[in-house]
C-alpha cells in the first residue's frame, strides 16, 4: 500500500493557492491516553489544521523542549508503543482524510527496522515523517524505503545551516522542508524574530519544495507573522501545554480545538 506524500502536496498546494500558509500541529501520539490524543488530533482538524504531526515518545527527545518532554514521560509511563503511533497515524487519517506525518528520533525507527516501520505507515495512511535528527548523508536506506511505500522524508534546517548545506538537505527532502526558527529546542516564545524569515528565504533559493516553519509559535499573532513568509506554520508546544493545564482531559480536547480555531485564523490573516 502506498502512503500519503501526494495527499501531503496537494494540500499544501491548496493552502497556497488560497494565498495563506498551511497550519500544521504538533500532538504526541500517547497523551494524556491512546484514545485522548487520537481524539486530540481529531480536534486539531476540526479547528481547523490542514496538517497533523505525530510525535514518536522518546526518551531523549533532544529538540523538544520541557512542554513536550513532559507529554513524552507521560506517554512513555501509560506504555505507549510504536504499534499505538500506527493506530493514532490510522485512526486520525481515516476519521479526517487528511495527511497525518510521524516526527521522530531515528533511533526508535532504526531498531524497529527502516522497512517495517516505512510498510506500516503506509498501510496506516501516513503522509511521511519529519526526521529531526537524522543526517542526510546517512538517510539512503531511509529515503530508499520512504518513496517505494510514497512517504514524505521532511528535514529539519536551521538557522545556522549554510547555504551549502541547504542545498544538499533541499535536494533529497521531500513533502516539505522544516524550518527551526531558531537556535534551541521547542518551546513558546513570545516573538518569532527575523531569523526565520532569513532562513526561510535562503532556502527557498534552493528549492521549489514548501517551507514550513515551527519553534516558537504560541498564537494567531506569531502565526499570522510567520504565514507572510512562510508556506506552513507549525505548532506544538502550545498546543500540549492547553493540554497539561487543562482540569481534565475533554476540556484538554476543547482547548486543542479552540487553539487551532485561532491559530487558523491567524494564518488566513483573519486575527
């Protein structure tokens, strides 16, 4: 079976020629529960994201911040598997029709086995996957099983990356490329400063591919400011932290929903 990396174009290419950036949220698959995240990711659509990332709980998850690493130990602590990411990955696309990715550290990928986890993403309906840590010039066997099932491979660049390097990471990535904002881990922060914009115009002068950009960004305001630049803006943190402070876990699922109303607004400039 052949995964979604066309679903995941085309709705970046509809998002664009509606003349607005894509919302792409961040949720981990395992929290608060199985059921409470595949239910929280349901919400992100509803409110009105056109693209969902499944975080991968990892136990050294080096690019996310104290929010998600809290969301990932509870997670890790109610059991959650890479089979339940399947499920998540599945139960979200089928329930939306909408592209569903995996972000991931390459370690839990590379002891499942490249060919395993690409077979059953596919099956499940997923888009592809956002690959924070692995580096291109180790990805061959990665890519190789991502486009025989028709997974996107997304990298992650930052603002420190040379022209040079962008080049070589635009030239094999595939979907859309993620751009970090800036330097660190994930996280609101209140302003998503002129770093991105840089980085994001230097490596749209390597590539035709989107260029979507995440770290930072908390409200309809930040989001609106990255969508005149950008062709998605992407949003984690903030979403699990309405999560973690909500009283229990329905007013978690509305507060998802409610953040991505918001946040949909801001990236059509309606904020």
């Amino acid at each position: 079976m052949s995964g979604n990396i066309r679903l995941l174009s085309d709705t970046l290419a509809a998002a664009k020629a509606e003349g607005r950036a894509a919302l792409i949220a961040y949720l981990p698959a395992g929290f608060p529960t199985v059921d409470g995240g595949i239910e929280a990711i349901k919400a992100a659509f509803d409110g009105g994201a056109d693209i969902v990332e499944v975080g991968l709980p990892h136990s050294d998850p080096v690019l996310d911040g104290p929010v998600i690493q809290t969301a990932d130990d509870i997670a890790l602590r109610g059991g959650v598997k890479i089979a339940d990411v399947m499920r998540t990955v599945r139960e979200t696309h089928t329930a939306t029709g909408k592209p569903v990715l995996v972000m991931t550290y390459w370690n839990p990928i590379d002891r499942y086995g490249v060919e395993r986890f690409t077979a059953e993403l596919a099956e499940a309906g997923g888009a592809g996957c956002i690959l924070p840590d692995l580096p291109v010039q180790e990805a061959g066997l990665w890519r190789e099983h991502a486009e025989k099932h028709g997974l996107a491979t997304v990298f992650v660049v930052a603002p420190s990356s040379k022209d040079a390097r962008l080049a070589e990471i635009t030239k094999v990535g595939t979907g859309f490329v993620y751009a970090a904002s800036l330097m660190g881990v994930t996280g609101t922060r209140a302003s998503v400063g002129a770093q991105a914009q840089d980085l994001v115009e230097r490596t749209r002068a390597t590539t035709d591919t989107p260029v979507c950009v995440g770290l930072g960004v908390s409200n309809a305001q930040q989001a609106a400011e990255v969508a005149r630049f950008a062709d998605g803006v992407i949003v984690g943190s903030a979403f699990v932290k309405g999560m973690l402070d909500a009283p229990d876990d329905a007013a978690g699922v509305e507060a998802v929903r409610a953040l991505a109303a918001d946040l949909a607004k801001g990236v059509r400039g309606q904020a």
